[in-house]
C-alpha cells in the first residue's frame, strides 16, 4: 500500500484491516502509507512498528495506542502557540 493520508483519516484508515490484529502485522499492512502531519510526515507502518502493544481489538484501539507514539510534528498548525503567554 502506497499513499498518502491525512492525520485526521487515520482511524478511518485503519478500519481498511480486519481486527484483531497484531502489532507486526498492522505495521507490515500499512507500511508505505505515508501519514502527513500539520508539519512533516512518517510512515504508517514505521509509527505502527513503535506502538508498545502487541494486539488490537480495533481500529479505534489501535489509534489509540498511535496517540503516544506520533512526533511533536502532528500537534497543530505549524508555527502555532500552545496557549502560553
């Protein structure tokens, strides 16, 4: 698989997979989708690989589980405050 997503289709995305799956499995699926971030990118397959769990009941799980592993680069608009003064 060989394309390019946006963060916010990632979950959406990851339905295209029948679940449960395990973790190596799911990175091997979707290596070479390329998720595109407010600034930056990675590999789906790669961010996938990083996840500590093993298994995922879901899409929703394992979208989840991406949440701790995505760089600082998916976070908001490029230049963007976090709100401090």
């Amino acid at each position: 698989m060989s394309e390019e997503i946006n963060l916010s289709r990632l979950e959406p995305t990851l339905e295209d997979h029948a679940y449960p799956a395990d973790r190596e499995a799911l990175a091997e699926s979707f290596a070479g989708t390329t998720v595109l971030f407010a600034d930056g990118d990675a590999d789906l397959g790669d961010l996938l690989a990083d996840v500590d769990q093993e298994t995922f009941a879901s899409a929703a799980d394992a979208h989840a589980a991406l949440q701790n592993v995505l760089p600082i680069e998916a976070l908001g608009e490029p230049g963007q405050s976090d709100g401090d003064a």
